[in-house]
C-alpha cells in the first residue's frame, strides 16, 4: 500500500497531522498499536483545550478520531516493527503488512514511566497500576497509594479521592510540579495524605497488594502503609528504539526536533510527546501535528 503520507501513532499528534495532510489534499494512513487517543483516553477530565470546555479524555479522544476519519484518512490498527526511512519510498512495516510513503510523520508518544523498586511488577495487574482512572473503581472505599509530583499525580489523586476511603500521595521532593490549580486542590482535599520527600522501596504482599514501604529521603526513617493498590504517575519514557539508526535522539531518548517538527532524516518528520521539547500537552501535540503535516506536505511538493 502506498500514501503521501505515513503517520505513526494516532493520539492528538498523529490526529492533527492526518486533518492537516488531508486538507493539504495528500493521502494518508495513521497506524496504531494500541487505541486511538494516545494518553488522553486515562484523563478523566480535559479542561484546557482551548475552546471545548470540560469533557473526558475518550469524548476528547472520540471528536480527534471522528474529524481525522471523516476527512478521509485511513486509521489502521496495527503496530509498526519495522522502518525503512532514510530510502525514496520510505517504507513502515507493521503486524499487517508494508506501507510505502513519501513522507512519514512520527507521532508515536510516550509511555509511563516504572518505579523500579521491589514488587512492582510482581503485583502488576494485582493492586500495582499505572492508569488510576481505567482502575481506581476497583477499589472504591479502600485505602490506596499513588506516587508522583506532576499533574498527571494530582489528577489521579483527586480521582482516586473521590472513590477510595484515604489516598497517600507519595512524592521524592518537598513540592510539587504540577500546575497550582491542582496542587491546591488536592492539599484541599481531606482524605488525601501528602508524604514530601518520599519514596517506595517495596510492594509487599501476598497474592495482591497489602501494603508499601516508604522511605524519608531526609530523616532515613521508613513506615508501612497498608495499602489495597499503588498506582503510579512518576512520568513518560519514549519509546524510540525503533527509530536509532534512523534519526536522530537525545540523550533521553526523544527525537530531536525543533518547533519546525524536522527531523534529522529527509522527509521525516515528528510531532507530540516522542519529540525534544518543553511542554507535553494535549495542546502542543495537536500544533505539533499541524506543524508537522505541514512541514511534510510542503517538502513533497518539492521533492
């Protein structure tokens, strides 16, 4: 199969990219491992994109996909194992077959990050979680732990509050990274407990989680806390590997690209979370997209 344009990754910068390469009258496909949405579908509420008002990360999710799918792109389900990018055509290779394209955009995201202490991923699935709003019902009335400091962390916190009985945020510095509406919300919130300067050195338990043990960074002092779940937003991790000897990454791990969404391979182009940059939101993985779309569209034509 061959398109104008390969997308890889259907969440907001994948999205973007396909209504803008679409309007610029290209064809395009969009390939996705997983589910359309990217990270967006585990937010329980999106309040600021500009223009739509308060609705869930799926209804948010729901509008991209129907809006890229009605102006003609085509959104297959498949994930990418292979590419070939720095040939004329590029080529993606996925669980399904191979797709040619004169320019590939790179939207593929980023995935949490893990704590990496004893027992995570022993109770992976049994009480250890990373998605506190696909999981948090589970364990309404109960008593649950979640570690981070950005606004991913808060949110799942204020989440979990509103379900569980009492919610231990557990976070290594004396403050936190998110935003101040959020910080403010959540010391609001009686049933939340804030441990600064913390962190988890275990998940015990026996078929499921029956507790944590925390550790003070500065007083070295470490308690148990019984707890029926840990969920886990200490951040993203992108998921490059794929792409090494193809362009080029950061000592991170991301795709280095400037506001121009150019990568350092001909026709390759990069948008949303997977790239170098300062702020990952729903926002400007959606400019990226357009960016990016345009970018590529603008290269084909003289090329």
């Amino acid at each position: 199969m061959k398109y104008d344009i390969v997308i890889i990754g259907a969440g907001p910068a994948g999205l973007s990219a396909a209504v803008y390469a679409r309007r610029a009258g290209l064809t395009v496909a969009v390939l996705e491992q997983n589910i359309y949405g990217g990270q967006i579908v585990n937010t329980p509420e999106v309040e600021n994109y500009p223009g739509v008002g308060r609705q869930t990360g799926v209804e948010l999710a729901m509008a991209l996909y129907n809006q890229a799918a009605d102006t003609g792109a085509d959104i297959v389900l498949e994930g990418v194992t292979e590419v070939r990018l720095q040939q004329d055509p590029k080529v993606v290779v996925t669980t399904g077959g191979e797709y040619e394209a004169g320019a590939v955009i790179i939207a593929n995201g980023a995935k949490r990050r893990l704590l990496g202490c004893p027992g995570e991923d022993t109770f992976s699935g049994r009480g250890v979680s990373y998605c506190a709003t696909c999981d948090g019902a589970f364990f309404r009335g109960k008593e649950v732990s979640i570690v981070g400091g950005g606004n991913t962390a808060l949110e799942d916190a204020l989440f979990l509050a509103n379900n569980c009985s009492k919610v231990y945020l557990i976070h290594r510095r004396d403050q936190f990274r998110g935003s101040k509406i959020l910080v403010d919300a959540v010391v609001a919130k009686q049933n939340i407990e804030i441990l600064y300067d913390s962190t988890v050195e275990e998940v015990t338990g026996s078929d499921k989680v029956e507790a944590i043990r925390v550790r003070n960074k500065l007083s070295g002092e470490e308690q148990s806390l019984p707890v029926s779940a840990l969920f886990v937003a200490v951040g993203l991790a992108p998921e490059n590997s794929l792409f090494t000897d193809q362009v080029e990454l950061s000592e991170a791990g991301y795709i280095k690209a400037g506001e121009d969404c150019c990568t350092s391979c001909d026709g390759v182009f990069v948008a949303g979370d997977t790239r170098t940059k300062e702020l990952r939101q729903i926002v400007t993985a959606a400019a990226d997209g357009a960016v990016a779309a345009t970018a590529a569209a603008r290269w084909l034509d003289t090329h």
